[in-house]
C-alpha cells in the first residue's frame, strides 16, 4: 500500500516504529536506514517512496542541516520527524525546515496512527500536547496556522504562477486542498508518478523548496482565474 522509510540509528526503535506501521498499514513496505548519508541515497534513488519517518538525532543530521539536505534532494517526498525530543520550540522549527509533521517517541501506539493517516492524506500533524491552541481546533489546522504565521511575508509571483501549465495548475489547487499524491493521482485519473513530476516541477518553478511551502504560498490564489484560459 505504502513505501515508508524508517531512519534511525537505534535498531530496536526502528523496529518498533516499522510494527507501529505495519500494524496500521498491513501492505506496507518499510525501508530501513541508519544514518543520513543512507537515508539520502536511498530517497534519491527511489521515487516511490511515500513518507520518511527521521530522526532528528541520528548519526550525520547535525540539527535541521540533515533534514534541510533531505528536502532538497527529495522536495517531493513528505518526512516526519520522529523524535524524544518534546520541546516546542523544536517542533515547529522542524516544520519551518521542511517537515510535515513531529511524532515523539514516547507517543502511544494509538495517537501514531492517527498522526500517519493525517500525514498521509496530505495534512501537517503535530503533537495536541505539545501544541497548545484552540481547542476546537484540529492539530492538522494548528500544524498549517503555524506555518502560516512564519511565512505571511511569502507570495507567489504572478509571472511565476503564469508559467506553470494548467495541469500544473490542478495538480497545485489539489495540494492547497490538502490532497496527497495518491488522492491527486486518483481525482486525475493519472499515474501518481506522474503528479511526483508534475509537484517537482511546480515546486522549482514556484522557487520553493518543498511542498508545505507551495501550499501556504497558495493560500491566496483564485484557481479559477488561472483555468479559464
């Protein structure tokens, strides 16, 4: 059903998570990896893979620096990290750098799950206990109102938006909408190899650097005006 990799450098945690995973997604194939230099020639080689859980502090990440390499060798590809580390701060400056969502480590079976079918219908998951908001706020809102008040300041250029094709265009009105590959590739009725294609291009036209920052820069476009050429 999925291609997940689990990145870290503890072999009983790895081994945990990918239980964690299949228990969740029976037909799921799980990669394991053990360090970043691993990690990144195994997403460069692979355009299947769906979901990358990473840990912040395995062996070469050096902070955010590993999870910012990984962004730009695979902008398409959504990572998660999965880490112990608890502290607010961290999570959502994990977000700024390119993740799509934060799972601790000591998170209980039950609320991993949930995190994996938010992040893998295309939203951002982070931590309620972690992220105080509004309670009647879902996480995946808070994940997204976060982003967007670090990045108010980014827009998308007209004469960049102009130069995507109208494909291009749907496939991005899809992302805004909080779909992912697999839903888009579904909704087009086009190979989801495809649509990896389709957002790789979108995101170096868009001069973006990974999928969460197309969105929110979306967030104000009227799709519309730009489809009925």
């Amino acid at each position: 059903m999925y291609k997940i990799v689990t990145a870290d450098d503890h072999p009983i945690f790895r081994e945990a998570i990918a239980n964690v995973v299949r228990s969740r997604y029976p037909d799921s194939a799980i990669l394991e990896t053990c360090n970043l230099e691993d990690t990144l020639n195994l997403v460069q080689g692979d355009d299947d893979i769906d979901l990358v859980l990473l840990d912040l502090n395995m062996d070469g990440m050096d902070g955010f620096q590993g999870l910012m390499r990984l962004r730009e060798i695979a902008p398409t590809i959504p990572v998660v990290i999965v880490s112990a580390e608890e502290d607010k701060k961290v999570v959502l400056q994990a977000i700024t750098f390119g993740a799509v969502g934060f799972i601790t480590k000591s998170s209980p079976r039950d609320q991993m799950h949930k995190a994996l079918d938010q992040i893998l219908s295309g939203n951002v998951y982070l931590p309620s206990d972690i992220i105080r908001g509004d309670s009647s706020a879902s996480i995946a809102t808070s994940g997204a109102l976060a982003l967007r008040q670090q990045k108010q300041s980014e827009t998308i250029d007209p004469e960049l938006l102009s130069s995507l094709t109208r494909r291009q265009i749907i496939v991005l009105q899809r992302m805004a909408l909080g779909e992912s590959n697999k839903q888009i590739a579904y909704h087009l009725s086009i190979a989801e190899t495809t649509v990896k294609a389709h957002v790789s291009a979108i995101l170096r036209k868009l001069k973006v650097s990974n999928r969460i920052q197309a969105v929110i820069a979306a967030r104000d476009i009227n799709f519309a005006d730009y489809l009925r050429h």
